[in-house]
C-alpha cells in the first residue's frame, strides 16, 4: 500500500496538451491531481504539454487556464514544454551517447503499424547514424514494472512487447515520452496521475527513467468514464465537453461534484462536494477500479440542486449573462420563484418558461384534452376580461369560476390553460404565471388557442 512520504513533498501535475475542447476526463484528472496535492499540503503544478504542434489549438492554453480558473484550480507552478526544448534535446543526446537510444532517419515510419520489423525494433538502431530523430533502444529480454496506485495493482510488460519509441523528432520537439519523464523528473512530480489511456505508454518512460537515472514517482492511471450506451464517452456526442456543459448552463459547482464521483467515492455517503470539502476527504482508497458511466440525469439533479442554492442576486446574474443581456434584470429577478425550482439548467428556461422571460413571444397553443374548447371558451376568455382589479387572488378566483363553468375535471382545464399559456405541459404554475404575464398578453393567448384549436 501506498505511504505517502513527508506531507509537504507531495507534487502533482496536471499535463494537458492545448488542443482544444477539454473533455471531462482530463478536468476530472485535474480535479484528483489537486486533491492529492492539497490534502497533503503539496504543490499542484500547470503543465502545458505543447510539443506536438500539429494537434495545437489556437487559443488552447488560455482555455485550459480559464477553465482551470472557473473550478477554482489555482496552480502552484506553471511550466510549457516548448519552452523547454533545451532540455529534452540534452537529455536525449545523453541517452545516445550511453548507447540507450540511437539516431534514425526513417522517422514517419511507426514500427508498430507498418512492421518494418518483426520484434518491434527499428531498423536504424545498428546503423550508427548521427542526425535524424532519436529513438530509445530497447532492451531485449527484460522486464519492466511499477504498482499502479489508482489501480492498486503491479503492471509487469517484458521488453519484446515495447517498441523502440522515438524520443526527440528531427525538427528537435521532444515527443510526450520524453518530455513527460524529463519533466516529472526536473518537476519533482511525486505522483503522476493520468488517463488510462496512457497506461501502454508507461514502459517506454520506465525504461527512460532507468536509463536517465531518475526516480521513478507513483504512477496511477485513473479508470474511463463511459457512455451509458457502452464505449468511452464520445467527443461526438457532445457530454464530455466541459465548454459544451458550461455553455448548456451546468453551474461549475454541478459539474465539480458530478465529475468527481465518477470514479471515487468517499469512506461515508457524503454527497455534495465542494473544492474545499473534496481537498480535506481525498483519501486515494476512494478510487473505484470499474469504470464509471457518464449519468445525465445525475447531472441534472446536481445542478437543479446547485441551481436552488444560489442567491436570487447571484441567479438573475448568472442567467442574464448566461443569455447575454438578452432578458432584462429586473424581469428576471421578478419571474423567477415561477422556474427556478423547476429547471436542471439555464438553457431550459427559453423553453420551460418563455414568454414569462420574454413576454413578445407568444407560444403555439397545445391542446392536451379533448375538452379543449370548453377550457379554453368565450366564457373563459370572459372571465378573465372581467377582472378589474388584476390581483393573484382575483386571478385565482375568475380561473376557478372559468374552470366549473367548462363541464371539466380541474386537472383537465389547468392541462389546457397550460397547453394555452405556454405551448407545453410541463410548466411554471400556470395561476401565478398568468398573474405575472398580465391580463391583456393571457386575453390574447387564450384567444390565439381557442381560433388554432376551432378549427
Ligand atoms: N499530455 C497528456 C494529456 O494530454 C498528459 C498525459 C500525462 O499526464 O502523462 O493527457
């Protein structure tokens, strides 16, 4: 089992390449990676990992920042790797001058793939080339290992299986397996902890760490959040975007709790977690070994809980600029308590409660009973048009004496006023909605229902 040594020596990173779009397995990388730091009173680290320029997304730092900032993440130190090239150059020219990797000119080829040679090796090693790329020289019969610390389990691979993995490409960028094992290294990194993904990578950098002289810290390769349909959560469907999440209107605070439990769970129940909370109860023997599946409606039920405890200052700020100005403060701030219960996120209000945020917009009647026409009568239109003092009660009063008149059950009349009101069944409380919406907007929907559905 896993001792962690003098509390203040624990270093973690974070290591995302900027290429955009950050899924929610690396957020929740990031989120562990801090945990693990914070509790023991360690250093959590930023680490660009920019050395492969051709997957690099314009803006993609500032977006891992920003997002980074958002979950309220701050990093201790912050390191890119192409400005590091210095580094990684001298570090794999040592390798090959202690005959540990070799130079080799036939670099777009992958040994893997296209087989230039049976056993994996590439077929430059013995050349004694002295310019190219640099490749690692494998060994040939050994065995390489290390405890996984997430999945609590020794990892052993025998060296025929490891390929002779290029090191430092010709243009002089290192590629990710030696600069992660460079870096860790200078970094002091005490713990790396990283997708599982990158799981088949880790002999190369056992053998670089090796042949580097370098400690090799704890290494634990978190499990995979999978679609409920089977598979890895697809970038295709569009969930595993934490930009998507955030611009559907998933509060931060949802998505921290939502992401974190999936795939570590506490010693207790405890449900709801906040960055402060998740530090002091992270305890590594809460990671699970089976792989977590993507639940929306989890999600949603974070986030209709975040949602519910906010300030209503807070809300009416969150969603005017979640709508970008489009809906005036004071509107919002007075129509409110008719949706805030009731919606799982911000991007459901257009269609929850429309004309009660934008009362231009006057929704296509739904006729939800058979009984339509008796709901939604000229007796019914009467009613309301009768009522001079335009309170709540009196609003209640004319619905009630409306509802007797039309001969229909009351759930039955209230399924057609909301049908009416809001082109929809599920609604905000239809009384107190068409209270807020005035007498003249509800007289001219109820109109607009009653000549659709005469017809
Ligand atoms: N740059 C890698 C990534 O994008 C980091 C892998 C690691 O943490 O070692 O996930």
């Amino acid at each position: 089992m896993l001792k962690f040594k003098q509390m203040a020596d624990v270093r973690t990173r974070f290591a995302p390449s900027p290429t955009g779009s950050m899924h929610i397995g690396n957020l929740r990388t990031a989120f562990y990676a801090y945990a693990l730091a914070k509790h023991n009173n360690g250093k959590f680290i930023l680490r660009i990992e920019d050395t492969d320029k051709k997957r690099e997304a314009e803006g993609g730092v500032e977006e891992i920042k920003s997002l980074l900032n958002i979950f309220a993440l701050s990093w201790d130190e912050f390191y890119i790797q192409s400005e590091r090239l210095g580094i990684y150059k001298k570090a794999a020219e040592k390798l090959v001058s202690e005959g540990h990797a070799f130079y080799c000119q036939c670099e777009g080829k992958n040994a893997k793939k296209e087989g230039f040679s049976t056993n994996l090796r590439d077929e430059c090693r013995d050349k004694g080339l002295t310019s190219g790329a640099i490749k690692l020289k494998v060994p040939d019969n050994e065995v390489v290992s290390f405890h996984d610390f997430v999945l609590k389990e020794d990892v052993t691979w025998h060296t025929p299986v490891v390929f002779d993995a290029t090191l430092l490409k010709s243009d002089g960028y290192p590629t990710y397996h030696l600069a992660v094992v460079v870096d860790d290294n200078d970094m002091k990194i005490s713990h790396v902890l990283r997708g599982h993904d990158w799981l088949p990578s880790t002999p190369i950098h056992l053998l670089v760490y090796r042949f580097l002289g370098f400690k090799v810290p704890e290494i634990g390769h978190l499990t995979d959040i999978l679609d409920p349909e089977g598979g890895k959560l697809s970038k295709r469907k569009g969930s595993s975007s934490v930009k998507k999440l955030l611009s559907e209107g998933y509060l931060p605070e949802a998505i921290f709790n939502f992401v974190i439990l999936a795939g570590w769970a506490p010693k207790d129940n405890q449900e709801f977690f906040d960055v402060k909370s998740f530090v002091e109860k992270f305890d590594i023997k809460g990671f699970q070994k089976s792989n977590p599946i993507f639940n929306q409606e989890k999600l949603d039920w974070f986030n209709g809980h975040y949602i519910r405890n906010k300030s209503e200052s807070d809300l009416v700020s969150m969603i005017y600029d979640f709508y970008k100005g489009k809906y005036d403060k004071d509107l919002l701030r007075s129509k409110l308590p008719l949706f805030r219960d009731r919606i799982k996120k911000f991007s459901e209000i257009e269609s929850f409660a429309g004309p009660l945020v934008n009362p231009s917009v006057h929704p296509e009647p739904l006729k939800v009973t058979t009984n339509y026409l008796n709901n939604i009568s000229n007796a019914t239109i009467s009613q309301v048009e009768n009522i001079k003092d335009w309170t709540q009660g009196n609003v209640n009063q004319a619905l009630g004496t409306a509802q007797l008149q039309s001969g229909s059950a009351v759930g039955d009349f209230y399924m057609d006023m909301r049908g009416t009101i809001f082109g929809n069944t599920g609604t905000p409380p239809v009384n107190d909605s068409i209270y807020e919406l005035g007498k003249d907007w509800t007289i001219v929907q109820l109109r607009k229902g009653q000549e659709k559905h005469s017809k």
